[in-house]
C-alpha cells in the first residue's frame, strides 16, 4: 500500500544532486540522510525499541487487540499532543542558514510531520501515538528500500527491469504481491502497543517525550520519502540508491540488525 499519502513538494534533500535542482536549506543533507540534532531523541526511540524487541510472532489475534488495548486503564502509547510541534523550530535553528533559510528548513520539517499525520487520518490511526509512528516509519523505509511505493508506472524500477510488456506485468504483479496489506500494517500498530506498553521505562515516558519520539520519526521518515519521490520522478537513478542506503540505515539503526533479517508479514514484524 501507498502508506504516505503524497509528498506536497519535491525538494532536494540529499547531497549529490544536479546544479539546477530545486534547492531547500536542511541544516545536514549528507546521503543517507543525517541530522545530527536529533541524535539524543533518536537514541532514546532505539533503546525503546531494540531493547527486548520481539523477534517470535505475535500471539495469534494479535491484530484484534484493538479492544483489549480500548478497556487497559491507561493508553500507554498514545500521548495529550501539543498544539504546537517540538522539533520543527528546534532543527531549523540549529543550522548555519540566514533567517529565511531558517524559515524555509522549519517549512520543510513541519510538513513532514503534517503529512505523517494526514496519513494516520486517512487510514484511521490515532497521529499522537508511538506505536504508529513506529509502523509508518519501519513499513514506509522498507517500501522505499525495496521499491514498493506507488509511483507511475513508466517511472517504476521495477517496470524498468522489464525486457518485454509480458515480463513487465509479471514483474509489477510480483511488486504487488511484496507490497505490505493493510492487515500487516494493523498487526504491526498493535505489535508496538503491546511491545512498548510493557516497557517500564516507556510508561514513564511523559507526554513531551512521546511527542518529540513521533516526529522524530515522521520527519526522519519523510525526508528519505521526499528524496525518493524526487529520484523517481527526474528517474535519477544516483539518487534512487541514495534513498535506498538512507532507507536501510534508518532500519537497521532502530532495529539493530541488517536489512535481510527484517522481514514483514501477516504475524507483523519478524526479524530473523
């Protein structure tokens, strides 16, 4: 499934680019994307998560625990979210640009957290909630390493490995029998919930730090997705690899083990 619902505008966001692409102003655009200012939340969302992670299927039901998790006393999950976000402002003041470069950079990070939270709208996730930070960022890195997202079809890597229109339906037809249901993605939300709820030192966690743990990884998500979507549409074949290594070190850096061990299916998430 086409899990972001739509980048609102392509913009550079990776180092090796063409001199007459569209520029925006990120305090550290190395590829794979890098901004050093997150690092003290990013390494708190890792320990949250690598910690104990759970490498054995869920329980079977697993993805009908909505109404267990419904009746629990406390919704451990999910946070009382701030009108106004943490990050956005943070980052962008960081960096070394004037002050509409400034602007421009808490533009840019604003909008991935605005689009991380149209998408739980659209598919009817709560968007102050750890778990589904969670699944949107580890099932949105996994499509783009693995090429899944949706795009136009005579832009689609996979289209493209086609010698002949025959191959190029089988292929596309394998692409979609790859690309993660819905189910999977429900299986892997309440995976999250029951796996971080039973975390002591997540269940002290306070509402801000939740908060600053959901965009980290909205935004972190959504610049390698904004870099992907600029390479498919120039079909920027350098660039499409560089959102590929992004995409694969943002996996392998939360979930402590490399990209061929990470696999997603109806039991949720298995690393292997």
């Amino acid at each position: 499934m086409k899990k972001i619902l739509l980048a609102v505008i392509f913009v550079t966001v990776f180092s090796s680019v063409g001199a007459n692409a569209q520029q925006v102003f990120i305090p550290q655009p190395p590829a794979p994307v890098y901004i050093p200012q997150l690092d003290p939340v990013w390494m708190h969302v890792q320990r949250q998560v690598t910690a104990n992670m759970v490498n054995n299927p869920p329980p079977k039901g697993a993805a009908k625990n909505s109404k267990t998790t419904a009746k629990a006393a406390v919704d451990y999950t999910v946070f009382n979210q701030r009108q106004e976000n943490y990050l956005p402002k943070l980052l962008s003041q960081t960096g070394k640009g004037n002050a509409a470069e400034q602007r421009q950079a808490e533009q840019f990070y604003s909008a991935q957290i605005e689009m991380y939270e149209r998408t739980a709208a659209y598919y009817k996730y709560p968007a102050n909630d750890v778990a589904f930070a969670l699944e949107y960022f580890i099932s949105n890195n996994y499509e783009i390493y693995y090429d899944l997202v949706t795009v136009p079809v005579e832009k689609d890597p996979w289209a493209k490995r086609a010698k002949n229109g025959f191959e190029r339906l089988a292929l596309l037809n394998t692409k979609k029998s790859q690309k993660i249901t819905p189910d999977q993605d429900r299986t892997m939300y309440f995976q999250f919930k029951e796996m971080l709820s039973a975390k002591p030192e997540f269940r002290k966690m306070t509402d801000e730090d939740k908060q600053k743990m959901t965009e980290t990884l909205a935004i972190t998500c959504g610049v390698v997705y904004e870099g992907y979507m600029k390479a498919i549409e120039d079909e920027d074949e350098q660039l499409i690899k560089q959102a590929h290594e992004a995409a694969k070190e943002n996996l392998e850096k939360l979930l402590g083990v490399t990209i061929d061990k990470i696999k997603i299916n109806y039991a949720g998430l298995q690393l292997q």
